[in-house]
C-alpha cells in the first residue's frame, strides 16, 4: 500500500540480534577458571583455614607456607602489571589476581606475629636451652660438643640419638658438668632421644613415656627444676604411613602445654607454627622463636642448606609465665637441622 500523499512509508525496525552465547559461555568459564584458581591458591596457602591442613600433602606443603606467599605476591604482581599495560587482557585477568588479593592477606596475617618480638623479659631465673636433631645420628659429636662448651645450656635435647650417639658425645661433654639419659627403644639412633642435664641444676630425676609409636620421649624434673618439668621430644613426622601418629604426637603436648604444671617441652616437632594441630596442642605454651620475632628461621631444609631454604620444625614451647629472652640457630655438620638454643626466664 501506497502511504498518503505528504507521507513516508512506515520504517518497520530491524530485528534484534540474536544473543551472544559464545560471548557469555566464555564468561562463565573465565569465572570458573578464576575460582578453581583461587580454591587451589587457598588450598596451598592456607589449608589451616580450611581445615584441610592435617591430610595427605597439605600437611606438608603448609610448613612452606612463607614461601608459597612469597610465590603467591610474585604472581598477583605481574597479574596486576598485565591489568593496567594490557587492557585486552584486562577482563580475562582481573578475576585471576582479586583471587589471590583475597588468599594472600590471609596467609600473610597468620604469618606477621612470628617476626614481631615480644618485650624481653627482665625478671625471673635465667635456664638456657639446646635442642637439635642429628639427622640418622650423622651429625659431628665433636661440632655439638663445642656448642655445648660455648654456650654451657642448662638442658639439652637431642632428637635421633641412641646409644650409639650418646657414647660418641658424652666423653667430650661429661667433664663439662654434664649428665646424660636416653630413651628406651630399638637402639638404632633415629629411634631415641637423648635429654642432657647440668649438673649445676642438682639432682634431676629422668622418667620416659611413648606418645605414639614413634621414639619415646624423656621428661626431667626435681632437682634445681623444682616444680619445672623439662620434655625432650621428637614427634613423628608427617608422612604417608605416620599420619595418624603424627596427629597423636600434636595432640600429646597438650599434656604439658595444658596440664596446669610448669613445663618447658624442646625437640623436633615435625611441625610449624602454621599446623592447627600444632597450635591446638600447644594451647597454653608459646614459642620461644615466636616470642623472640624469630619464627620464620629455618630449622630443617630439604635441600642442602637448612640457611636458606626450609621450614622451622624444631621448638622449644614453655607454658605461661616462662618467657623466652633469647633465641638463635646453629649449623653443626652432618646433620639437615640447625641446632636451636634459647635462654628463658622462670619466673
């Protein structure tokens, strides 16, 4: 039809465009991509607050928590850089490093006490303490001989050491003052501990216990500890046939950390501060590197150099009113462990 003169011809609209699907199925993919990338950053970074921390990998991969942050801040930086330089990039990238802006700080919370110190004590009796695992009983007697003569510690714990150790070591301290105790079990030097005592600290009693299947520990009290009791502790470690004791070992420090009684527990613990079963054991004790703003130190490395690369496992944990003045690491050959040697206050 002919519109009227003086009249245009209705103009019918066009169609709309179909929508895009491709468009929004790369969205949801993208954003699904980004929150499995997030689930798997909070899985490695902070398991703990999840409750994943204590099964199969994650136990171990937490005790290198600090250096998954670390990994963690290197990636959310170049993602941010790719952000503002790249703008293509931009919305396929941005969900990606918010991800991370959301797990790291975190992580990083968990973390910041352990390098903050604490006030030094300045009252109380000082008692200085060693603790150092000798790797299979491979570490140099002669090197931890020659800590002991520097430092003169009131009391030592020594983790993976027997019989055979002991006989190798208390010939070069026992002129120093120094009385010695092992475990009881298979004999083999991986198997015991061995708890040194001054002889300045008097007539100090020695009593074992097992907490799992792994080596027995040593408790020492009386004597100049009065009502002090000392542990020397080796945990089992987190592996794939340990697990269960593992789990027990943490949950037996609770028997000094919350048994209502002074105590002073030093070994290796196979553990860091960031394992939640590690902290629910020690309720009631902290940690001497912890208060001392030295809780990120390595203590153990998987590689070569304990220095530079590793987690600490090895502790010394007091209860309430036994704080920590002091606190180092030393390097004696032989051995994956730095030795740790703290000087607490007894109130």
């Amino acid at each position: 039809m002919t519109a009227p003169p003086g009249q245009l011809d209705p103009i019918t609209p066009p169609p709309p465009p179909p929508p895009d699907r491709r468009g929004h199925g790369r969205l949801l993919v993208r954003y699904l991509a980004a929150l499995l990338f997030t689930a798997a950053a909070a899985a490695a970074a902070i398991p703990d607050l999840i409750g994943i921390d204590h099964r199969g990998p994650f136990a171990r991969a937490i005790a290198f928590r600090p250096w998954v942050l670390v990994a963690g801040l290197v990636v959310v930086v170049v993602l941010l850089v790719l952000v503002v330089f790249r703008r293509r990039a931009r919305a396929a990238l941005l969900p990606f490093a918010v991800g991370l802006l959301v797990v790291l700080p975190a992580g990083g919370a968990m973390i910041l006490p352990r390098v903050l110190a604490d006030p030094v004590p300045t009252t109380g009796t000082p008692l200085k303490v060693l603790a150092f695992n000798t790797y299979f009983g491979g570490a140099d007697p002669a090197e931890l001989a020659a800590l002991i003569a520097a430092e003169r510690p009131d009391l030592v714990s020594i983790s993976e050491a027997g019989e055979r150790f002991r006989g190798k070591l208390m010939p070069l301290v026992e002129p120093l003052g120094y009385r010695s105790e092992v475990s009881s079990g298979s004999g083999a030097d991986v198997d015991g501990v061995v708890a040194l005592v001054s002889d300045r600290l008097g007539d100090v009693r020695f009593v074992g216990g097992t907490g799992s299947s792994h080596p027995p520990y040593l408790e020492a009290t009386g004597g100049g500890l009065g009502e002090l009791t000392f542990v020397a502790y080796h945990a089992a470690a987190p592996t794939y046939y340990r697990f269960p004791h593992w789990r027990d070992d943490m949950a037996l420090l609770a028997k000094w950390c919350a048994g209502g009684s002074p105590a002073i527990v030093a070994g290796d613990l196979n553990a860091t501060l960031d394992h939640s079963l590690l902290r629910k054991g020690m309720a009631g004790c902290t940690d001497a590197a912890e208060q001392r703003g030295q809780g990120l130190l390595s203590t153990w490395s998987p590689t070569e150099s304990t220095e530079l690369f590793g987690p600490q496992i090895d502790h010394v944990l007091s209860t309430a009113g036994i704080d920590a003045e002091s606190f180092s690491v030393h390097e004696i050959d032989g051995s994956d462990h730095r030795a740790i040697l703290t000087t607490v206050r007894i109130p």
